[in-house]
C-alpha cells in the first residue's frame, strides 16, 4: 500500500516536471525563433512586396469581421451604458463612456481575439500546410531560407495590421454607439461628441490603446508562426496547431491586458 | 619569363579542374545516423561519380530519404565523412551550405510546388532568388526548362490543376532551374501511372545526359530503376547491403538482391514483424 502511494507521488511529480521543463524549452525555443524571425526582417522588408501581400492577407481581408464587430460592440456598449448613466441623471457622458471603453480596452482586446481566430489561425495553417507537403524543405533545398522568405512576412504582416484593425474598430464602434446613441435614443449630437472630445485624452487613453494593440498584434503574430513552423507535419499536427493558436493567442492577449491595465491606469484615478 | 608563372599557373588550374573532375561528385565514408536514440544509418560508405545517375534503393524506413537530407545538409551525422563538391558538408557553416545548395536540385516525392503559385512561378522561383535575370529571360527560361519536360503547355495552371505525373515534371523542371552541379531525387516513381512513370523515368536519364548532372535517385522501383540509373546501392535496416550495375544486379544470387528484385513477401527483409512465437502467445492468452 505505502510503495502504491509512494509510486503515485513519484509518477505525479515526474509528470509535473515533465510538463514544467517542455514549457521552458518550448518557451525558449520561442525566444530563439523571434531572435531569428527578427534577425532575418530587413529582408523582409527589403522586399516590402511579400509584406503587403501578407498585410493583406492578414488585415485587409479581416476588416469585415471587425468592422462588423466594432459597430455592433460599440451599438450594445451604447445601450447598455445608457440604462445604467440614466438612473444618475448622466446620459449626456455616453459619449465619453463609449469612446473610453473602446479606445482604451475593447477595440485592442476584442479586435486582437477576432485577429487570433481569423488571421492567426489562417497564418498556422498555411505554415504547417507548407511544412507537411514539403513545401519548407525545397526551399530549403534550394537555398532559400523560410524563415525570411515565409516567415519574417508573415509575422510583420500580422503585426502592421492588428494595430489598424484595432483602431478602425474602435473607430466603427463609436460610430454604432453614435447610431444608438444619437440616432435611437435620441441623445443630443452635441453633447455626445461635445463630452467625448473633452473626456478621452490622446495621452494616455488612445496611446495606451496602442501600445496594447501593438503588444497583442506581437504575440498574436509569433504565436501564429511559431505554431505552424513547429507543427508536425501531418493532418492532426496541423490541426493541433491551428486550435493552440487560438486558445494561447487568446489567453495571452487576457493575460497580457490585465498585466499592461495594472501598469497604465494604477494610480492615474481614472 | 614573364609568361612562365602564367604558364604554371595554367598548368596547375588544369591540374586541379581534372583532379575536380575525376574526384567524384559526392562521397559517403562510414556515415551513421541516429534520430534521438534510433539508430538510422549505420557506416554508410558510396561514392556517386559525376555524371552518373547513382540509385539507392530499399524498403519504406530503411533511411533512404536520410541519407538525402544529409547530402543536403539537412542533417548531421553522428559520425563520418560527407564530401560533396570537394566540401565537407556537416561542417560547412549556414552561408556556405546555402552557397552549395545552390548547385543543387531536388525533387521531392510528391513534387512540393508552392500551392499559391502558378506552374511558370514555381519555376522562376530559383530563379528569382539567387539571380538578377531579366523578366524577359526568366521568361524565356521558363518556357525552355517546361519545354524539356513537356508542359510548356501548362505554364499558367495551378498546382492544384496537374495530375500527380505533372506535377512531378514541373517539380523536375523546376530543380533543373538553375542548372545544378547535382539533382537529387526522392521516390520519384512513387505513385504515377505506367505513362508517367515511363516519361519521368525518360526524363531523368535524357536531362542527366544533356545537362552534364549528376543524379541520385531513392526509390523502391527496382524495373524503372534498372532501365536508367548506371550504378544502385541496396540498403537495409540501415547498411548497404549490396550494390552493382544493373546488369550485375539482374545477375546476382545474393539473397536480398534477389527477394528486392523478384519482390518475394518473405527473405532477409522478414515478411513478420519480430514477436514472441505465435503458439505461445495463443496458450498463453487461452490459459
């Protein structure tokens, strides 16, 4: 009975560790591909063509979603926060409600999410596609290193265009909150527009907006190369890949906006 | 006088370049490979003269396609010596390597086109990677390297519209791309039909000989193999195991050569994977 327990514990802890010691590794590992993925960027942009045409890929064809998006979150953010500023006589401030929310937390947060499942995944799967149909190794074969001619572009691509997205989502969101807002309920245009001017500061709220949007666009983007240049080279690697991709993409951006909010708003009394 | 160090100069540039020529074109000396603890290769020794169409042939997983990645310097071996071109290859840092492998080509099993580009991008790739060739020229390249294998036809069709023997010949045409010093091929007849398998098999010989290449092809097609290649090595579970010309392979007694080309289930290769004897494992599951 007591060896049984013992073999227990034994086995567990060896496990814990086991699980503990790959993270690092893969943690490290993903530390020396960024070095290497940014080692090998000025010939990405040297040849600024293969950059567009992932910013492209990436950010131009994800700008209906979050379009689309960002008017419906900034529509209900504007009706839910008129019930709640009415009960103290505040309707008049949904402007600066929407705007703040927006700009400082839900454009980057949610315009970061909708990145990692549209584009993220789209990246990881083409990636891991590449590697298992051999696709890497000929170009390898033929002296052309993938890292810089697949990857660097890619994880650019990504990281130009979230910040954009991120803005033009906020940006459509006000717009749905001015339509529910304005247009609906019947809120006075000058007001709304009058109280967000006043209210949202370029220093900190719409910067903050951005130093999160561009930390996110960076993780998401790694994340979403690493993944597929890692992935095993069969139909089920690449399938694994593509869902970690999006649950850590995910959780990252949760994690990283809960850690970046304590540093950017602690002790500003906003 | 003053034409005497030219004159010695010349003389021993000429004796390097024959030296160069008669070296063989890629050597393999008592090469092992493991990956992690599985032992792959176990002191490979061959030597692939220049010009030479050179098969190495075995059963799926014996590490015929390992051996190709070492050559190309995709791997390290544990132990041994790869020489290619005069240079060792494991020892060649990352520039260097890429500088040799630009005197390769490949052709991998099932072609590896780039899905996103046309036939005629594919084939310009190398091209416009490592040259500074005109659009004009690389145009006209193009069009002559799928002239030679018959598809200057399909220039604009993509990946996803070739049959698998298209796509063999656009992958072939495009390892010839650059003209390289050596082609390596792996499987190359794997899964085409008689048609295909007979052009690709044409193909391989004709550009060979045109080209002045030399080639490696793994394969498991012991016909196809024996009407093309001048030499074949046999490879089990890790080592060469035999090797000849083909019309001493059609001639050999030795019993792996013979159960390889005759396709016998059973021999050296053993039809059954090693387990404990059938009658035993019976009893023992009805006890």
């Amino acid at each position: 009975m007591y060896s049984e327990v013992t073999a227990g514990v034994t086995h567990g802890l060896r496990r814990l560790g086991g699980a503990v010691t790959g993270t690092v590794s893969r943690l490290g590992y993903a530390a020396r591909f960024l070095v290497a993925v940014m080692w090998h960027s000025p010939q990405a942009f040297r040849r600024i063509g293969l950059t567009l045409r992932e910013i492209y890929f990436a950010g131009v064809l994800s700008l209906v979603i979050i379009l689309m998006s960002g008017m419906f979150v900034g529509m209900v953010l504007s009706l839910q926060g008129y019930e709640t500023l009415k009960r103290y006589g505040a309707d008049e401030q949904l402007g600066i409600l929407v705007a703040l929310a927006l700009v400082r937390e839900l454009g980057p947060v949610i315009a970061g999410l909708l990145f990692a499942s549209r584009a993220g995944s789209a990246i990881t799967a083409e990636i891991g596609l590449m590697k298992t149909t051999e696709q890497l190794a000929a170009m390898e074969m033929m002296a052309v290193d993938p890292l810089a001619r697949v990857i660097a572009p890619r994880f650019w691509g990504g990281v130009i265009s979230l910040p954009l997205l991120a803005g033009l989502f906020s940006a459509f969101g006000i717009f749905g909150g001015y339509l529910v807002g304005v247009r609906l309920i019947g809120i006075d245009a000058g007001a709304f527009w009058g109280q967000m001017q006043a209210g949202v500061e370029f220093w900190p709220d719409v910067t903050n907006g951005i130093i999160k949007s561009v930390v996110f666009a960076v993780a998401v983007s790694l994340i979403a190369v690493f993944e597929g240049y890692d992935s095993k080279p069969t139909a089920e690697g690449v399938s694994t890949a593509t869902t970690r991709t999006v649950v850590i993409s995910s959780l990252a951006i949760l994690a990283l906006d809960f850690v970046m909010t304590v540093f950017m708003f602690r002790g500003a009394g906003t | 006088m003053a034409e005497a160090p030219s004159a010695a100069l010349h003389a021993l540039q000429t004796r390097t370049d024959r030296a160069e020529r008669r070296a063989p074109a890629i050597e393999l000396s008592d090469v092992s490979f493991a990956y992690e603890r599985r032992l792959v290769l176990r002191g490979i020794t061959m030597r692939v003269p220049r010009g030479r169409i050179v098969a190495i042939m075995g059963g799926s997983g014996c590490g015929k396609t390992t051996m190709l990645r070492l050559i190309g310097g995709q791997l390290k071996p544990q132990s041994g010596r790869i020489i290619v071109a005069g240079q060792s290859v494991p020892d060649l840092d990352s520039d260097a390597l890429y500088a040799l492998r630009r005197r390769f080509g490949m052709l991998f099993q099932f072609g590896a086109l780039f899905t996103d580009m046309s036939v005629f991008e594919n084939i310009a790739f190398p091209m416009r990677e490592h040259t500074d060739l005109s659009e004009e020229l690389i145009r006209d390249l193009v069009l002559m390297k799928l002239h030679a294998v018959g598809l200057r036809g399909a220039a604009a069709l993509m990946p996803a519209e070739l049959s698998g023997g298209m796509a063999r010949r656009v992958a072939l045409a495009r390892a010839i791309a650059l003209d390289p010093m050596v082609v390596m091929y792996d499987e190359p007849f794997a899964g085409l039909d008689p048609i295909s398998l007979g052009v690709i098999g044409q193909l391989i010989r004709k550009l060979n000989d045109a080209l002045g290449i030399t080639s490696v092809v793994v394969t498991h097609d012991v016909y196809e193999s024996l009407k093309i290649v001048d030499y074949l090595y046999f490879v089990s579970e890790g080592r060469i195991v035999a090797s000849g010309t083909p019309d001493e392979v059609r001639a050999s007694t030795d019993s792996y050569v013979r159960q390889f080309v005759d396709g016998e289930p059973d021999g050296p290769v053993p039809f059954h994977y090693p387990a404990p004897a059938y009658q035993s494992e019976l009893l023992n599951h009805v006890q």
